[in-house]
C-alpha cells in the first residue's frame, strides 16, 4: 500500500516527531527557567547550567547519530518490503554506539576540569559547572540508548511512542526541578543547581527504560546482540560516521560561540544560554516536520518513488515554514514575558533583548536547512551533508563570528555568523536535492 503525500499523512509522523524532538530542550528550557531564578548564585548558575548543557549536547548529537543512521536503513528496507533482512542490525548498532558513549564518558570525567577551563569558565562558575556535569554526565549513555531506540521507531514509521516517552520524560524533569532544586518544606531541602541535574538524570533513566518495554512489547525487533554481524552494519558505521564528522563540525559553531560568549562576561554568557536554548527550542520544533521527511523520504526512495519524494519535499518545505512563521509571530508578540521566564535580573534581559529578535527572524531560513537535512538522512545520503556543514562551519560561521568581534560586535557578532551558518546549510541542501532527485522524478 502506497503512503499518500498529503497533509494528513506527514502531520500524522510530523506531529509527534516534533512533540517528542522538544523533549530535550524543555528539559534544557526548564533547568535554564528554574536555574536561572535560584535566589542564592542564580546567575553564576545559569552560566555553569548553559556551558554544561552545550558540552553534554555537543557529546549527544556526535554519538547519537546512530539514530538517523538506523531510521535511513530501516525505513528504506520497509520501502522495499525485506524488514525481515535488517532485524538484527538494531542490536548491534546499539550494543556498538553504548560501548563508545562509556569510552567518551570515562575518558572525560577525570579531565571536565580542564574542558570547562577552555570554555573561559572560572572561580564559581567553574565551581559549579564541575558539580553539575558530576551528576548529569551519567544519564549521557540512557539518552544514546533512548535516541537509537527512537530511530527505530521512526524507521517503521512510528513517531507517536517517542512522543509518548518523551511527554513523560520532559513532564517528569519538570515536577523534579521544582521539587529538587527548590525544595519541599519538611520533606525535601533545596538543593539549587545540582537537584536540576538530578532531576534530569532520572528523567533520562526513565524514558530509557520505558522506550525498551515499548520496543519490546510492540515490535519484532530483538535488542539481544547476534551473530553472523548484519551485512548493513558496515554501511551504518560509515553513515555514523559521516554524521559523527558532520556534527563535530555542527558542534564547533556551537562550543564556540558558548566560549565568546563566556569570554564577554556574566551577563553576556546569561543571555546567551537563554537565545541559545529558545532558539534550539524552536529548531526542535520545525525539526518535527523534517522527521517526517527523514521516514517518508527513506521509504519512497526504498521503493524507488522519486515523483513522491519530490512532492513530500515542497509540502514538507510548505508546512514547516508556516511553523516557523507562527512561532515568529509568538517570539515578537511576547518578546518580553518571554525574557522574564528565565531571568529576573536586569542586566541579563537587557543584554537579552538586544539580540533575540535575530533569533526570531533566524526561523525562516533554518526550516529551509533542517527539513532538506531530514531528507537527506532519510535517503542515507550523508557524505553531502557532512560536506557542507564543514563549509557552513569554516567558511560561514567562523569568519563571520571573528569579523563581528573585530569590529566590536559583541553578542551580535554570534547570532549573526549563526544566521549565515544556516543560510549557506540550507541552500547547499535545497540546491543538490532538486540536482539529485529532480532528473529521476521527471524520467520516473
């Protein structure tokens, strides 16, 4: 049975995928909102809460790639009907990507000292970076597991139980917060910063157990590792590892622009964590649409239907960009409110609201890149992608963000060499796409 390009269909995958794909950052958002008001050190706080969650996202969307390598393999065999071929391959990826996320964890923790050091970080912020990432480094290898088991279901055409997991998970990390960072009178004491990363570590725990018992209890798929090794292992290694250069690359934009940003002071930092997590916020958000587009795209292209394929790629273009045009709505409209969710001091929101507005008209151009990357993941087509994220990264973002500082730009300068990081991303992508696809849909 032919899946139909409609707006039905990709809502259907799109909806949940972009509920589930903001879990992690409401969890950011929460410990970033409550962080950012404890009233003892709140803003040395929010600083060491922004450093440490781009470091641990850093070390998330290197290793977990392995998600959107499996959803690609998969969603391609269910295309072309032989599931039955890949059903061992999960396990072993997983068993794989779990053994190298220990290795990264055990080989950073003796030395977070000297990493943060390099972020610009010091005195009590440095202080509390280290007790913070202490505790939230352990749920790195439960979220790993929890994204692979997502990148199954989303391979099988199933966004609805991430979405489930996810809801829990996020609507769990906020009931902690309040009661671990806050504290409960009688029962509870306020443990400020660190009961932030308590309280996500055991979100993290929990969805990852929850997301096992579902794969279990729902599919076919066995997480018991087996030999012979499956014959696509091989080629979702190379994926994963393409996507493991790209995100590195992804990532030194981001580290970069946390350590600017540090190195302009308090204020600077704080202002930055709240942009950087509302701007992240969002991308998730319009991401929901390009997870249709990798499940989808992965299918017809399994089953060789290059007319739907195209077709998906402009209404998924087409919807998304509706999206972000609301959440630009949103973003002007309580541009302020928005600001005192996460901070009450006064010269972090001025600091703040000097650049959001680049944030907000930023949303456009980054549904442009994030749907195409979909796609091109969904397809298994990683090498372009890696390609031009090296591109956008040192020939885009770089030159921009230390011309800006050159001329003083302060804060503006990394929101502007963010903007034209995902505008050289997303019409790289725009243009290979309809190269590539465009020929075999006009013969097809």
């Amino acid at each position: 049975m032919k899946t139909e390009v409609n707006l039905k269909s990709i809502n259907r995958l799109a909806i949940p995928a972009t509920i589930s794909g903001i879990a992690e950052p409401v969890l950011s958002i929460t410990d970033t909102a409550i962080v950012g008001n404890i009233p003892v050190n709140g803003l040395e706080s929010l600083a060491a809460a922004g450093i440490v969650g781009s470091f641990l996202s850093m070390l998330i969307w290197v290793l977990g790639q392995t998600r959107s390598a499996i959803s690609a393999i998969i969603s391609q065999y269910l295309g072309a009907g032989k599931l039955n071929e890949v059903k061992d391959l999960p396990a072993q990826a997983i068993f794989f990507n779990l053994l190298l996320s220990l290795i990264v964890l055990l080989s950073t923790i003796f030395i977070i000292e000297d990493i943060f050091k390099l972020f610009e970080a010091s005195g009590k912020i440095l202080e509390y970076c280290i007790s913070y990432y202490s505790i939230r480094v352990w749920g790195f290898p439960l979220t790993l597991f929890t994204f692979a088991v997502f990148g199954i279901f989303r391979g099988l055409q199933n966004t609805f139980y991430p979405m489930v997991i996810a809801i829990i998970g996020a609507g769990l990390n906020i009931l902690l917060d309040f009661a671990l960072v806050y504290g409960i009178d009688g029962l509870v004491p306020a443990l400020y910063l660190e009961g932030a990363a308590w309280a996500s570590l055991i979100s993290q725990g929990v969805m990852a157990i929850l997301v096992f018992i579902l794969l279990i209890r729902t599919t076919d798929i066995s997480l018991k590792l087996s030999f012979p090794l499956n014959k696509e292992l091989k080629q979702l290694i190379l994926m994963s590892l393409n996507l493991f250069i790209r995100t590195l690359a992804l990532n030194v934009a981001l580290m970069l622009a946390v350590r600017e940003a540090t190195a302009l002071g308090d204020q600077y930092i704080g202002a930055h964590t709240i942009a950087i997590n509302l701007w992240l916020f969002a991308a998730f958000f319009i991401d929901g649409y390009s997870a249709a587009g990798n499940s989808m795209g992965g299918k017809f292209l399994g089953a060789h239907d290059y007319t739907r394929l195209t077709n998906l790629a402009k209404k998924i273009m087409r919807y998304g960009l509706f999206i972000s045009l609301l959440l630009m709505l949103a973003g002007f409209v309580f541009y302020r409110p928005i600001g005192r969710v996460f901070s009450n001091d006064a010269i972090v929101l001025d600091t703040f609201y000097g650049i959001f507005y680049i944030v907000i008209l930023s949303l456009p151009i980054n549904t442009m890149a994030f749907v195409f990357d979909g796609l091109f993941k969904g397809m298994g087509e990683m090498k372009y992608p890696r390609n031009v994220l090296l591109l956008a990264t040192f020939l885009g973002f770089i030159p921009t963000l230390y011309l800006g500082k050159y001329f003083g730009l302060g804060l503006h300068a990394i929101w502007i060499a963010f903007v034209v990081w995902m505008m050289v991303r997303g019409l790289a992508l725009v243009w290979k796409f309809e190269r590539k696809i465009g020929p075999l849909a006009q013969n097809s």
